[in-house]
C-alpha cells in the first residue's frame, strides 16, 4: 500500500499526507460512506486522525448540506476501518470522475470492502420513513439518456443484472441480521436520478413501472466504480420520507434530514455488522 502513495507525496497537502501514512499504519479494509443525516450512525468509530476532502487529491469540498466532507480513518468496533463523512454530487457540476474520487482513495487505503448508504425516497409499500433497505441492484436515470434508457417496456432489462456491482454475499449477510432481531430488510431496487430537485409523482409513477423500490441522487456511480476496481460493495438507503406523490405535503431537504434521525440506532446496528464481517 505505501507504494500508491510514493509517487504522490509531493503533491500531497501535509495534512494528506500525515492521514496516508497513519492509514498505512492501520490498515484499514473496509471504508464505510455516510449519507445525509447519517452521521450518529457512526457512534462506534472512534477516530484516529482525519483530513477534508479539499486536502484530498482529486477531490474538492461538498456543498450539500449534511455532508461534511472529511476521511477519517481509526477503529469501528475492533476493526480498523475508514469513515467518509459526506459525499460529492453530479448536480453540483463535479464530473463522475471527482463524484467517484473517494473510490479510488479507499483503493489506494487498501481497504475492500466499501459500504455506502444514502438517504433515500420510499416507492415500495412497505418502505415508510425511517424503514431501511438494502439494495441489490439499482436503475441508473443519470444524464440527459437516462429517461429514454428506462423506458417501461424494457425497464427490468435496464438495471444490467450481469454487471450487478452488490454482494449477494453482503445482502445475505444483513438480512440474516435483522431477522435476528425480528426485522425485516427489503433488498430492492434504487432509482438513481441526477437530482437536484424531487421527482415529480409522474416521474415517481413511472419509476415504479420499471420495478424501483427506492430513489435518490447518489450511490450508483460509486459502486460500480467500485466493484470495477475489486471492491466488494454493499448498500443501505435510509428511508427518510415517501416519494413525491405517495404522501401529503410537499418534499423537502429539512425532511430528509430530520426524518434521517429516525433508523440512525438501526443503522449504526447494521453497519458494525458488516464492518465486522468485511
């Protein structure tokens, strides 16, 4: 792992470069990435050092609210491991290659197993605020194409189950867990859309007829960069309000974080397991 970093260091922000070589210290294998309001769900991390993106070659400082933007790397429940807090979007003009960033730096950490999480819209029934989901594949409405690639007579050919990047083992791994606790944990299916405005119901209607259980503005592109690069992904979306359509009133970022509080003690449940087992 020190040798990815050599060629670098000269380029390096000293705050980067004190972060890589305390990394290569620990030897981190699994890189955990929180969403919006998804912050507590890191109560059992403890952080041995940190830096900002805008110190991070490659990649720049977020501006969503909610996401902090900082690598910190240190212990999870007895395990070495890296926390992304915060992550960059499309729609705030980054190309997919700096939206990416933060896989290729888990690359060069050594780490292989890369958990995201997100906030995310409830489509399926059964997903209300504060409910979870795992994802086992994701439709990809991303770019001016993404619309015309999702048509609904060939929506579930869309979703590419040959290049599925998500751990069937991962999946497995979760459900298991919940269902040692009496709860249940729908694997759907994520709608990934530009952002950065809701959908609107038809949008959210016609989502539904290509088989999307679940929607939000992140997540897809990093996993598949990831699974491109060897990692073994999974996912969990936070349900934080049902989508445009599906309740009263209308949507809202305030909603999203405030509900986002609602599944942060499960969450944080289900995360320590799969640090454990990563």
């Amino acid at each position: 792992m020190a040798q990815a970093f050599l060629p670098v260091l000269a380029i390096m922000s000293d705050a980067f470069a004190e972060f890589a070589e305390e990394a290569q210290r620990l030897r981190p294998r699994v890189a955990v990435v929180l969403g919006s309001g998804l912050a507590a769900a890191a109560a059992d991390f403890r952080e041995t050092t940190s830096v900002g993106f805008g110190d991070v070659p490659g990649l720049v400082p977020p501006t969503v609210h909610g996401h902090g933007g900082r690598l910190a790397v240190g212990d999870w429940d007895g395990v070495p491991a890296v926390l992304v807090s915060g992550r960059l979007h499309f729609y705030e003009g980054h190309p997919w290659v700096v939206v990416t960033g933060t896989v290729r730096v888990m690359v060069d950490l050594g780490v292989k197993v890369l958990v995201l999480t997100n906030a995310a819209g409830g489509i399926h029934p059964a997903l209300g605020p504060g409910s979870l989901m795992a994802i086992r594949e994701h439709l990809p409405v991303l770019g001016p194409g993404g619309w015309r690639a999702l048509s609904v007579e060939r929506g579930p050919e869309a979703r590419a189950p040959q290049n599925n990047p998500y751990s069937a083992r991962l999946i497995a791994s979760m459900q298991t867990h919940e269902g040692l606790t009496e709860r249940d944990l729908l694997a759907g299916v994520y709608a990934a859309v530009t952002g950065p405005c809701y959908e609107t119901p038809a949008e959210i209607r016609a989502l539904r007829a290509c088989g999307a259980d679940a929607v939000g503005m992140s997540t897809a592109k990093e996993a598949e960069a990831a699974a491109v690069l060897g990692l073994e992904v999974a996912a969990v979306s936070c349900i934080t309000n049902r989508a445009a359509g599906l309740s009263d009133g209308p949507l809202d970022h305030k909603e999203v974080l405030d509900n986002a509080k609602l599944a942060v003690e499960r969450l944080a449940g289900l995360l320590g397991h799969l640090v454990r087992i990563a």
